[in-house]
C-alpha cells in the first residue's frame, strides 16, 4: 500500500476535505503533519507489533560483523550463519559491531529485525501485509489529534488502532481442543 492511501484513509476519519491528493500534490501545513505522524506510525508498528525482517550477506573482518556493512538500521540480530557451510555461530553486540564466536568466518548471512526509513507520499509503506490501510491511518489520526490537541478524539482513535493490531498480531490457525473422555 502507498502512503498515498493511508493518508486519504486517515483524512476520512478526520472528516477534513481540504486537503485533495491527487496528481498535483496540494502543500497544506496539515499535508506536513500527517506525513510526519504516518512514519511515526510505521516505525512503532515495525519496532513493537510487527518486525521487519531482513537477510544479508555480509563480510566478516577479524570476528567482527560491522552494523555499516548492513544496508538497514538495524534493531535486533536474529541470526548469524556462515555463508560458506551454514552453520550458526554465537555472537555478542558491541556498540559499532557484531563480535562473533567463530572467528574462522569469512563471510556470514545475518539475519535481523530493521528499522524502516521515512517514506515519502508516493512510495510503498514498508509494514507487514497484516497491516491494512486502516489500521495505520486510525494510529495517523490518533497521532495527529494528539498533536492538535483534540485529546478525547486522539483516545478514540488509539484504542481502535491498538485493538486492529492486535487483530492483525493475533495468531490466526486451527483451534485444537483435546479429545475429552467420559466415563
């Protein structure tokens, strides 16, 4: 989904038709807050409901794995194998960089949760595809009545954003109950 979208999503709730999204983007100091408050949004979603998950390879100098090699923010480290024989390695985090176990390691895929970058208008927004247009746009609005000072409005919007993510997070499979019997 576009930003684009959740913008308009979010401008709906709000009831504000003042601000048209088109073609020909209209600057309003409104158009400015929203894009601020959307990746607000996103990054909480990628940091505390919903993680983004990325796997590089990268090139392991003297045991070191250093987080400038890795094309993203990086927010935790969930794996390091070798890239050569896949074998996991243990490692520790060091403030510049990834100190590994296996100092024999030439080069390693790392796997790791990453923090997304500001989006613009017309490009994709980097969340979860459990995330709808809604629910970003109510965690928008939510935001964006906080900021303006509608207080009891922002309440509203929080805690149906907070309720759609838990939804979205909630594990959806098959039920299984244990056979019971009765004597």
């Amino acid at each position: 989904m576009l930003l684009k979208e959740v913008i308009m999503t979010a401008l709906t709730y709000l009831g504000d038709d003042e601000i048209a999204i088109d073609a020909n983007i209209v600057k309003h100091p409104k158009l400015d807050t929203l894009l601020r408050c959307a990746n607000i949004v996103i990054k909480e979603i990628a940091t505390d409901y919903l993680p983004l998950t990325a796997t590089e390879q990268a090139e392991v100098k003297d045991g070191r794995i250093s987080y400038d090699a890795l094309s993203r923010r990086v927010l935790e480290v969930l794996t390091v194998k070798d890239a050569d024989t896949d074998v996991r390695s243990a490692f520790r985090h060091t403030p510049s960089a990834l100190e590994l176990v296996n100092r024999d390691m030439k080069r390693a895929n790392v796997k790791y949760n990453y923090l997304p970058t500001d989006v613009n208008l017309d490009e994709e927004c980097p969340l979860s595809p459990l995330v709808s247009a809604k629910t970003a746009a109510m965690g928008v609005c939510s935001e964006f009545c906080l900021i303006e000072g509608m207080y009891e409005q922002s309440i509203v919007f929080s805690e149906r954003y907070k309720e759609d993510l838990r939804c979205a997070v909630r594990k959806k499979g098959e039920i299984k109950i244990k056979p019971r019997r009765w004597y």
